[in-house]
C-alpha cells in the first residue's frame, strides 16, 4: 500500500541549519548532512533542505551543503530556495538534488517549470507555492504570495496549483502562512481544496505542532505528504514516535524503525 | 566494473552515488564499447518511455541487447525497467527490448497519477536481486505507467492494481522502484546485484 509520507524540512543559512520563529530569531541548529542523516535514520520519509536566505553570494556555500548531504543520503532529497533559472537548477541536480522546489521564479515564468521538468522529468520539478486567506474575500479563497512570503500576487492558490501540474510539475508543496510557526495545525481545508484540484502529489506545510495534526491533514486534509521543521529539529515530535501514533489511527506509514 | 548507461535523458548522480557507496566500482558511459568491457550493467531512467529512444541513437541498443543475451547481469531500473518489456502505451509503437513479454500501461483512473512515494513489496521466493529483502519492504516509487505481473515478476506492489515491482530471468533484472533512494532496503538490493 502506499504510505503517507513524512518530509523533515532543514532551513538554511550560511550552509548551517537554522531555526527561528518566522525567520526571526534563528539559531544554529547544526550541520545540514549531519541533520539530514539523523532524520533518515529515524524515519524521515524525505528531506528538503531550503536555502531561506537564497543570496548570491550564498549559492556557492549552499551547494557545497548540498554536495555534503547528498554524498551518503540515500532517501529522495529536495532542495529549494533561490532556484530562479534552469542553470540554477541544473547546478543543484549536479551537487546531488534528487528534485528541486521553485516558488517566486515559477509564479514570475510559469514556462520554468516545463524547462526543468524538460530537461530532468516532471518529478524531479516541486512548485512551492505560499498561500493565505483571502481577507478581501467572502468565500474563504486564498492567495499566493512570493517572496519569502512578502508580496502578495492577487493569484488564486487552487488556480495556480492547477496551473503549475499543467505546466509540468511533479508535486506541490503547500505551505499555510496562516499557520506557519504557530504549531496549531495544518490548514485542511486548504490542503483538501488543492489536493482535490490537482492528480500530482501534495505536500501539505505549515502548522505542524503533533502528531494529532498528521493525522488530521492525512485523513481530513488527503495530504499526500506532510512536511515539517521545528518540531523534528529540536525533538517536540519525534519521528518514530510519530509514525507509531499515525500507524495506530490508520494511517499507513513506512515503517522504518 | 558496472556500466551505468549515460543516454543524456535523466539525472544519473543518486544511482552512481548508491554504488560509490557500496565500494563499487562504476562508469557512467554512453559508449557502446564501454559496454562491452563492462563486466554488468545498469540502464537507469525516469521520465518519459520517449527518452529511450536515445539508447537507439546513441548506438546502444544492440551492445545492451547483447550484453544481456551474453549473461551479464543487467539492472534496469524504473523506466529501464521498462525498456526490458516489449512497448508501453506512453510511446505507442516504440519497441522495448522485449525481454520480457507484454506492454507497460497507466495506472487505472480510480487512482492519482503519478504514482510517488513508499509502497510496500509482496516478495516471491528463489529471487537473486531481491535476497533477504523482507515481505512488505517500502522503497520509492516516482512513475505513471506499470509493467504488467508476468511469471518473471519477483515482487508486486499495489497502486489500483498490482504490477510488477520487480522483474528476473537469469540474469536479467529490472525494478520499477528506485533502489538508490529506498534507504537501507534498496541498497541492500544494489548490494545483491553487485554480488550476483
């Protein structure tokens, strides 16, 4: 059967994991390969690590972080952040990415996804995409915004997810800002309306705060992955123990412990 | 030495990698001699049936065809995999290697496509690539289209139907899964066909 899976996400700074409450306050929280092993060993279904602060002058520092982590990780491996053109992602698949995540740079060119995905298949290619509530509307829809979250685009979130598998992409990975950092639950209702939309993966992001809330964005929310940070960095959930409590409310998982 | 065949069509790095790992030692090649020299051989790929047409292009086909018929093992794995049945309906009248009888097809409507993520293997007995692999192993998947469960199948996974997750003969194999991101399972795997 296949299982839900259970994504640890490593944000990046300087080529060191880093974790702070929406991006304020970050502190170290250790080696990226060191950090990514770890998770594997104890269940991680996945990895993805995201460079948050994606300046130039970090490029290089990143990829050496992704060389290191690739050398001995050997579960599917995303890396985003700061993936702006086809060169770009071409250099990430070199340092070892198994697929990379673009946000920002697809919503600006759609077209990019149908570049990478031409280049290194639909599944290597995950579109980001950050949503909200839209408070300007009455029926609940909810908006992108890019740019580390900053900009708001006007676009429709369920539109552009559509738009994005259209154009060629291999998964979505759907982060609530409403809920992100604030450990009070994945936006289900989000997840399920994006997820009924599109037949490519979702990776539903944003809130994780227990193993209640897996089970909640699995069962209620039809994620088809969930992927979180904080609570995995510093051992608020730990993942074995998570996939034994998803296990026993009927969640299928891979057990790897 | 194992051959991993170069046809330009997907990101060859995490199967060089899992094999680095394991002490093998590997060429990543689009030469056909190369192919002869080497003592196995492995056909990765993902993507599109389509992109095999590269193997034809490159001037792969018969070396691989022979190299098989010659009794060196040989891996395909997902869309390599599926290079060793006849056809698929991806690519209607591109011919496979036909090695293995019958036709990749998509997945039914009543399930998402692609298919991605860890599914779980229904192990047969007597298989020389899949030796001391658990029943109900998980390894990963990323595919929309399926090889059909033939007698040469050596697992079966289940995704709206069973297909075959593995195939054997001789010394012929192939997988539709990726071994090189399926944790300590898949290279378990890889381990195996490097001691077959």
């Amino acid at each position: 059967m296949l299982t839900k899976r259970i994504i640890a996400c490593l944000d990046m700074d300087g080529g060191r994991v880093v974790k702070g409450v929406r991006f304020k306050n970050l502190r170290d929280a250790g080696d990226p390969a060191e950090c990514a092993m770890a998770h594997a060993r104890n269940g991680a279904d996945e990895i993805v690590l995201l460079d948050i602060t994606a300046t130039s002058g970090n490029r290089r520092t990143m990829l050496d972080a992704v060389r290191a982590t690739a050398r001995s990780l050997f579960v599917p491996f995303t890396v985003g952040g700061g993936i702006r053109q086809l060169e770009d992602a071409a250099a990430v698949f070199d340092a070892g990415a198994d697929k990379i995540a673009i946000n920002s740079a697809a919503v600006s060119d759609p077209a990019l996804i149908g570049r990478i995905a031409g280049r290194f298949g639909s599944q290597a290619v995950v579109v980001a995409i950050d949503a909200r509530k839209d408070a300007r509307k009455v029926d609940g829809s909810f908006e992108v915004f890019v740019a580390g979250g900053r900009v708001s685009t006007g676009r429709d979130a369920i539109e552009w997810a559509r738009q994005a598998a259209d154009c060629g992409a291999g998964e979505i990975l759907l982060t609530s800002m409403d809920r992100d950092g604030t450990q009070s639950g994945f936006d289900c209702r989000l997840v399920r309306e994006v997820a009924e939309a599109v037949s490519i993966p979702v990776i539903a992001s944003g809130g994780a705060g227990s193993a209640r809330h897996f089970i909640d964005v699995f069962q209620d929310g039809r994620a088809d992955a969930a992927l979180a940070a904080s609570i995995f960095h510093f051992g608020i959930e730990n993942i074995a123990e998570l996939k034994r409590e998803l296990r026993d409310a009927g969640v299928p998982v891979r057990w790897a412990c | 030495m194992i051959a991993i065949v170069d046809y330009g069509a997907c990101n060859l790095n995490s199967v060089k990698k899992a094999f680095d790992y394991l002490g093998a030692k590997v060429v990543v090649t689009d030469q056909p001699a190369a192919l002869g020299a080497a003592d196995k051989i492995v056909v990765p790929g993902v993507g599109h049936f389509s992109a095999l047409q590269a193997l034809d292009r490159a001037g792969l086909r018969e070396p691989l065809l022979q190299g098989a018929s010659g009794g060196k093992p040989f891996l395909g794995i997902c869309l390599g995999m599926q290079w060793l049945f006849e056809g698929s309906e991806e690519e209607i009248g591109m011919a496979g290697a036909g090695i293995f009888s019958g036709t990749c097809r998509r997945f039914p409507a009543t399930v998402k496509s692609p298919h991605v993520g860890w599914n779980s293997l229904a192990v047969q007995e007597n298989t020389k690539l899949l030796r001391g692999i658990p029943q109900e192993s998980h390894v990963y998947y990323t595919h929309s289209f399926h090889a059909p469960v033939i007698p040469a199948a050596t697992a079966t996974s289940e995704y709206g139907l069973q297909f075959a997750a593995a195939v054997e003969r001789d010394n012929v194999f192939g997988v539709q899964f990726h071994p090189e991101k399926s944790g300590e399972i898949g290279l378990s795997i890889l381990k195996n066909f490097c001691e077959v």
